[in-house]
C-alpha cells in the first residue's frame, strides 16, 4: 500500500554536484595559464567523436543552435518550416524571429514524429526546412523522415534538445539529420547550465554555421551574431561528457526496473518504436485518455512530478503566440493528452524507485 502521508517530491531533474565538477574544470584549466579558447575546440572535438558525427559546434544555447540552424539554411521572411505542434515554445520562437512562417504538421499515432500523409499534405513551394522533435528522447521513424524530406529537397532539422544518446537502429539520431541541435540547459541530460551544441553531417553547412555564431567572422560579408559558449561552460560540458554514457546506462537501468514492475498494472510504460533505444531522458506511461489528467494529479500529490504538468502541454497553437499559425493537428493533440513523463534519472535512489512504482500501481484510472 503507497504511503500518502509521505509528501516528499521526487526531483525531475539530475543534479549533479556542481562544486565537484567545478574543482575539476579548474584543474584542467589551472595548468600554466593554458589558453582557455582551446577548451572549446577539445570539446567540440570530443562531442563530434562521443556522437559519432564529423563537425560539431558549441553555442551558446539549444535556442540559439535553433537559430544559427535556420539562419544557416537560408530561412527568412516569406519562408515556411514545417514542425509538430507537441514540441516546446523553444523550437518555434526561433522560426518567428527570424520573420519565417512556422507550419504545424500532425504526428503519427504512436509517437511524436511527423506523420507521412499530413507531411507531404503541408509542404509547399516556400518549405525551407522540415524539424523534428524527439520528445523526452524518444527516437522516432527518422530514416523514412529523412527519405521523405530530401525527395522534397527540404533539410531535415533535429531539435534534439531531449535525446543525447537516443539510439535508433544502432545509429545517434543526429546521423539521420541535416543539422542536429542539442541543448545543455541545466534540466538536460548533458548539462552545463546554460549551453547548446550543433552537430553536421557537411563541412560547409557546419562552417557557415560557425561564421553566423560568430558575427560572421566579423569580415563584414556575412551576416551573424554571437552565440558562442563560453569556455567555462565548455570546461564543464567536456567533464561532464566524460560521464554521460554511464548516466544513460543509469536511465536506462532505471526504466527497466520500472517496466518490469508494470506488467500486470493498468499502466504502462509507452512502447519506444522497434529499434529504437530512448536515452530515458524521461519514462513516458501511456494513460487513457479520459482519467490522464486524474492520473497525473494522483502522481503528483504522491510526489511525482511531471513534465506534461509542469509546461502545461498542449499543441502549439493554442499558445496566443502561435495562434495566428494555427493548423489542427488532432493526433498530436491525443498524444499530449494521453502520456506523462516519469523521472528515471540517475540521481534517483532506490527508494525513489520503489516509491514511484508504488505510486503508478496505486493509481486509479
Ligand atoms: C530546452 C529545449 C530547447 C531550448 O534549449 P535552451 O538551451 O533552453 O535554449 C529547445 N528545444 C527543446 C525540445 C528543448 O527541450
């Protein structure tokens, strides 16, 4: 039996021990005034390499990767960039702000990747780019998006701002994008408080993306403004990368546990897609429609918190910012309704573990 009396909140988030890590960025820099701009540059190489990717570039957040993205591809006023409407305001205010049109496409049923049909019934003769977005770093069906975007000629975009380490058919996802962007905020699985890096298939695309984040290397030909990451924020981001895989691993040890204890209960874990290995940057539970929002509140008073609650999820067009933009997306829209995130991070005790499985059988739907 769950004990109510018990308030405490599980964190959803992973927190590291920051003066630990600190003092060992410290040392790394420490040795004889090194020049502290090498720091970036041994980070972006560590990144192309944990990554699996050949360029890679820091910036100085997972918005302003957005950005230097669809500045890069050429995307301005009178263009459209198609994206689901069950991503965050993050990934959208980008495309506004650089005067573009943002276009909302319908997900697939079981996911929250773009559905084919409403893709190819929503591009147009002014598409300039296609993004998807992995939420809560679940993989999504990448290969046929990719297939599908580049018949159409359209860079495919990966805000892959949840999903360091996501895996699908073997592959980190941002070898199925164009241009791969990836935020290191503090409430991501690679943090460094605030922080973002960009990951590219193509030398020239990855160095036109360097020269936007860097006033366009002041030569005064092409346009750019400052998004670089400081090197402070790379020392800790190169540390921290050290330590990621067996976070991940931690993640993923932590979703099994919690699985395997929901095979006979009336919720469950949402099936990741075949192939797909999901960082667990969160556990999403799949919950019936009509009685999720009871379940999220019943999870919620027991002290587990939730992503969908936290953010106020809903499709992006029924934010007054994106109203004007709005396209109803109706299987989106069922998605975010029927899913919760569960925290699965490896700060998580044992206790914690137990205490959420308890709290998700207690549930009544
Ligand atoms: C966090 C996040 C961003 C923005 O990243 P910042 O580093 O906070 O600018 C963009 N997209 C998604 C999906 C995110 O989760």
């Amino acid at each position: 039996m769950l004990d109510v009396a018990r308030t405490r909140i599980i964190s959803d988030k992973y927190k590291q021990s920051i003066v630990g890590d600190l003092d060992a960025c410290l040392r790394a820099l420490d040795p004889s005034g090194r020049d502290i701009s090498d720091i970036g540059a041994t980070y972006e190489a560590e990144l192309a390499r944990w990554f699996d990717m050949p360029h890679a570039l820091a910036v100085s957040s997972g918005g302003a990767a957005l950005t230097t993205a669809f500045a890069t591809l050429g995307v301005g006023p009178g263009d459209e960039v198609v994206l689901p409407p069950s991503c965050p305001l993050c990934t959208v205010y980008p495309i506004i702000q650089l005067g573009a049109t943002p276009v909302f496409c319908d997900t697939e049923s079981d996911g929250f990747g773009l559905d084919a049909a409403a893709l190819a019934a929503v591009i147009t003769a002014r598409t300039r780019a296609i993004v998807e977005v992995p939420m809560w770093g679940y993989p999504t069906r990448l290969g046929a998006l990719r297939d599908a975007a580049h018949r159409h000629g359209i860079p495919l975009v990966l805000d892959l701002a949840h999903a360091h380490g996501s895996k699908l058919d073997g592959l980190h996802l941002a070898a199925y994008g164009d241009v791969s962007c990836y935020s290191t905020h503090e409430r991501k699985p690679l943090a460094t408080g605030e922080g973002g890096f960009m990951l590219f298939r193509d030398a020239e695309t990855a160095r036109r993306a360097r020269a936007f984040t860097r006033f366009g290397e002041l030569d005064g030909r092409t346009f750019g403004i400052n998004h670089k990451l400081s090197p402070v924020q790379a020392s800790l981001g190169l540390h921290r990368l050290g330590h990621l895989a067996e976070q991940i691993a931690r993640r993923r040890a932590n979703a099994s546990f919690i699985t395997e204890r929901l095979t006979d209960a009336a919720i469950h874990p949402l099936a990741p897609l075949p192939g797909a290995e999901p960082n667990y940057y969160f556990l999403l539970l799949a919950l019936p429609e009509a009685e999720s929002r009871s379940v999220i509140d019943q999870l919620d008073r027991s002290g587990v918190p939730s992503d969908i609650k936290r953010y106020g999820c809903k499709p992006l067009y029924e934010f007054a910012q994106c109203a004007e933009y709005r396209r109803d997306c109706p299987q989106a829209d069922r998605m975010l309704r029927t899913v919760t995130t569960v925290p699965v991070h490896p700060g998580l005790t044992q206790d914690d573990l137990d205490h959420i499985v308890a709290s998700i059988r207690a549930c009544r739907p």
